[in-house]
C-alpha cells in the first residue's frame, strides 16, 4: 500500500483572538484573528516544510469554523477527515497580549464544542495507517469523554502497525477533573508512543523526579524509545535507546520573547520533521530549539514557523 501522508494527527483547531494592547483582557479595544490548537500548531508546521500532513477534527459550519478549514487547507493539509456540522459550534479562545517575555492569559471558550464531540468512530483506520507517523497530544485526550479513547485507539493502531508515535503531553490542567487523574491519564498514553516530549516543569509534575535525566529515565523505563526534555533558553536533554544515548543540545538566543504560547509545538516539528529526514536526534533537537525560539519572537502560535527554504537558509 503507497503511504499518502507522511504525519497525521487528530485534535481540536479554534479561532485564537489576540487582544491588541498589554493589560487585562477586558481591556482590549479590538483582537487580532488567528488559528490555534497543538495538534494544528505541528500540522501547519510539518506542512510548511514540505510533508504531506493529514488532521482530523471536527467543526461547525459557523463562520469560524468556516475560517479555520480554509486557513488549514491553505497550508496544504489534508482537511478529508475533518467532519463540518451545522448542529455544533467551533471552539474559540482570547489571548492576552504580553511584553515582558511572561506567559500570556488565555480565556477558553471550548466546552462542548464540535471537536469534543469526536471519537473512535472518527477513525478511519485506512487513512491513519497511510501515514508514516502520528502526533498525539494531550490536549486532545483531554476533552471529553469520547476523545481519550479516541487518542488511545489513534495511537494503539498506529504502534501496532509499525509506524512511528510522537506524544506531547501539553497539559491543559483546566481541561482534567482533578490532577491525579490528568497525571495518571497523561503517563498512560505516554507508554503508547515511541519520542516522548515533555517540558521540564511537565516532566517534574508527571513523573515526581527532578532533573531531566530523571524525567528522561522515567519513560524510557516505560517503553520509549526516546525522550527528549524541554528546557525552554537552555535547549533540551535527549535520552533513547542504544547509540543515541544521552545528551544535551543548548538552546539559541533570542533578542525579545514576545509570545511564549506554541514553542512547544514549533519545538515538535522541528523534531519530527528532523527524524522523518533521517537525520540525528542531536540534529533534530537543535531544528527543535531552532524554531522553539523562532515561536516565541511573533505574536500569534504558528506565525514563527518556518518554511523549508527558511530551514534550508538557516542550514537545520
């Protein structure tokens, strides 16, 4: 069977408002439009440097989710498994505007949406196994009681077939009925990827060690075949299984943070798409950290995102 996609991934898009001036979010005189969402972050990421990227989602047929299906389609994703109903509503959220480099507020309005309404059903089986890879977030998992099995189902077929798995666990804590079982949901679907990405202050939560060996230890004992850990200016640690070992790869500077929201996403495209090409995961951490940086200096979550003549000039 000839693989269509190169990665696919399954999550919930929403139109991002971006408050026009610092301060409060009731404040604000007037928002600037944007798309948001982790899964779509990576999707539009991997696109923009040239693979063939596949999402699944649901929205409403109001206007935005008339917006975020052309705004995804324009980046050449493949939208065949994204599922418009006219009987349910596109999710949304505001973001403050920041500029002392802090993370910026973030007011969601997701509850009951069109995506969190997906599940096992929304998998075509054939499609998903198409691709090479998936990318699995916890966001994703993490709205409502038919996407987790959903996640688990995407990620179970995709092992099984032999395809590679990425997980992020992008912890949404607002999103869990409690803490323990969002940690214990979140360590569960880790052990069903093969590159778990964590962020350190994550990992810390996650797994109770401290140090970013520590964190790295904790999953590849679980079965991953390799973790690499955030570590925001200071780059990320990398631990997988045989020759690759263990190592640090320092992170780039960056003159201003203006928008903290999506590094971590800009971070996993870097490593996917790196990996996909074949390259070192020493290699594929600092494309990671190279556009982890990109991401933080733009207002909006995929704004910093390069292409591939961008990667190519840079030399990534």
């Amino acid at each position: 069977m000839t693989r269509a996609l190169d990665v696919i991934t399954f999550g919930e898009a929403m139109m991002l408002l971006v408050a026009d001036r610092p301060g409060p979010l009731e404040n604000a005189a007037a928002f600037y439009k944007r798309t948001a969402g982790a899964e779509t972050n990576v999707a539009i990421g991997l696109a923009r440097l040239g693979l063939k990227v596949g999402w699944a989602s649901r929205l409403g047929t109001d206007s935005m989710g008339r917006y975020l299906l052309k705004a995804m389609a324009d980046e050449g994703i493949d939208c065949s498994h994204v599922v418009c109903d006219a009987s349910q509503k596109t999710g949304f959220q505001f973001k403050g505007k920041v500029t002392d480099g802090s993370d910026p507020p973030v007011e969601y309005h997701r509850q009951g949406s069109a995506a969190s309404h997906m599940g096992t059903d929304d998998i075509d089986e054939d499609w998903l196994r198409s691709a090479r890879h998936l990318h699995a977030t916890g966001v994703f998992a993490a709205l409502s009681a038919s996407t987790l099995p959903a996640a688990r189902k995407t990620m179970d077929l995709m092992r099984a077939a032999g395809r590679s798995v990425s997980f992020d666990p992008n912890l949404r804590p607002t999103l869990w009925p409690s803490p323990e079982l969002m940690r214990d949901t979140i360590n569960d679907l880790a052990t069903r990827a093969d590159w778990v990405l964590p962020g350190l202050e994550e990992g810390r939560f996650l797994t109770g060690e401290n140090t970013p060996e520590g964190i790295a230890r904790f999953y590849r004992q679980r079965g991953a075949r390799l973790v690499i850990v955030k570590l925001g200016s200071e780059g990320a640690f990398f631990d997988g299984e045989g020759e690759i070992g263990t190592g640090r790869v320092p992170g780039f500077a960056v003159a201003e943070v203006i928008d903290t929201v999506g590094a971590g996403d800009g971070f996993a495209v870097g490593v996917i798409s790196a990996l996909l090409d074949g390259l070192s995961v020493p290699d594929a951490v600092k494309r990671g950290a190279w556009i982890g940086a990109r991401a933080v200096q733009v207002l909006g979550d995929s704004e910093g995102l390069p292409t591939r003549a961008e990667l190519d000039q840079a030399g990534l």
